[in-house]
C-alpha cells in the first residue's frame, strides 16, 4: 500500500486543544481538508473508549482512504481493526508489534536522535516520527527539541546506513507560519522528509478543514525563499 505521509494529523482529546469540538467531526473536516493519514493519540481513556472511539475515527477515515493509526496500543489496534500504531521508545518494541499486527500493517516509531532512528529503520519501522523540532505546548515532557537540524541529521544518517527506504515524518510546533522552512530545511540531500505530523495546527483550529487544506496547499508548493 503506498502511504501519503505528507500532512500527518495526530489527535488530541484533551479540552486545551480540542475545545469543545467533536473529536469524530473534526477528524472527518480534516480529511476533507487534506490530511492523508491520521494518528488516534489519547492517553487518558480506557481500553474499552479507545476501541469506541477508534472505530468511530475509521468509520470516517477508512472511505477516504486515510490509514487510521493507534498511538501507543497495539491491542485497541489489533480490536478497532485499524491500519496500524505509532509506537514511543517506552511502549511495546517494534519486532513484537510487528509480530503482533503483521506484514501489511502500518508501523511507526518516535525518534530523537539517531541511534533510535536507525534501530526503528533497521527493525522494519514505516515510517520514524522525527522531533520535537520546536518546543511545543502540546507535549511538554519532550525528550529534545533537536531543530529543523537535528532532523536533518537524521535523514542523513539514514540514507548513509542504507536506510533510505523507511519513510519520515517531522512533529513537534509545525503549523501553517514555519511548515514550508520546515520541509526545505530538514531535507536532507539525499533523503527528503516525506511529510509533517501536527497536532494544535489543525486540531485546536476553529476550522480544521480550511486548516488541513492551507497546510496541504502551503505543502504542495515551493518555498518562497527556495
Ligand atoms: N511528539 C513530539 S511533539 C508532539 C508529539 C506528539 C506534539 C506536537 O504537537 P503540535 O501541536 O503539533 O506542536
Ligand atoms: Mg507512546
């Protein structure tokens, strides 16, 4: 299945970001506008309310052929039936999620630097979440804020350990003011990044359509300093 990474919404349920808006709607508005793949992140609710509410998000995701993730959980997404999960470096290590979900199932792992990097490529990660590259409210106990730089590190040593395969995504402040420095500045120049993760830019918008469509747009087109 080829995967389109390139605008990556991670949810957020908690009433600082989602406002008062319906978690379910604003995924759908967000797909409408754009977002090509779409990560279910919530650490507070039980097992039984992940399920529930991730099947509700593949309900919306699924038609539009946007592959649903679970963050942290391989068992709500082996039980929602979803596409695959995005895994920390303290959740469930990536060769029993794979044992677990199989060959075809999306798997993403978070890395900060370049070891975890490598060990997630090495180890038959999709796709590595490369951040924090701006501090950002959202995740306060961020390991490190590693700059559009630091990302480029990465790509780089990925491409010279013959990992350029494994897909990469950048999370971490991105939003519609910094996303096209952040594509132009991170690539590296033999590994590109193939796409930003955002949360607040699109989740706290008060329109998270025109949110997704604006980054989309900003995404497609060339930096105006490139
Ligand atoms: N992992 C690293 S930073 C982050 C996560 C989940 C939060 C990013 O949120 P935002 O609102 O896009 O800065
Ligand atoms: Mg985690």
């Amino acid at each position: 299945m080829a995967v389109d990474y390139s605008l990556y919404l991670v949810t957020d349920s908690t009433p600082a970001i989602l406002g008062d808006k319906d978690l379910v709607a604003v995924v759908k508005a967000a797909v409408e506008g754009g977002a090509t793949i779409v990560q279910y992140r919530d650490k507070t609710s039980d097992t039984a309310e992940l399920v529930r509410v991730a099947k509700q998000l593949h309900q919306v995701t699924k038609p539009a052929g946007v592959p649903l993730l679970i963050n942290d959980r391989v068992d709500v997404a082996l039980a929602a039936g979803v596409e695959g999960v995005h895994i920390g470096q303290d959740d469930m290590d990536l060769k029993t999620a794979r044992k677990l979900l199989g060959p075809d199932a999306l798997i993403g792992v978070t890395a900060n630097d370049r070891e975890e990097a490598l060990e997630a490529a090495v180890n038959g990660a999709d796709y590595i979440g490369i951040g924090t590259v701006y501090a950002t409210p959202t995740k306060e106990n961020t390991k490190n804020v590693i700059g559009t730089a630091g990302v480029q590190h990465i790509l780089d040593d990925l491409y010279l350990y013959d990992q350029e395969s494994v897909k990469t995504v950048a999370i971490g402040g991105i939003n519609a003011s910094n996303v096209q420095r952040v594509m132009y500045q991170c690539a590296s120049p033999d590994k590109d990044l193939d796409g930003v993760a955002v949360v607040s830019a699109i989740m706290a918008s008060e329109d998270p359509k025109a949110a997704a469509y604006h980054l989309r747009d900003l995404l497609s087109r060339p930096p105006p300093f490139a």
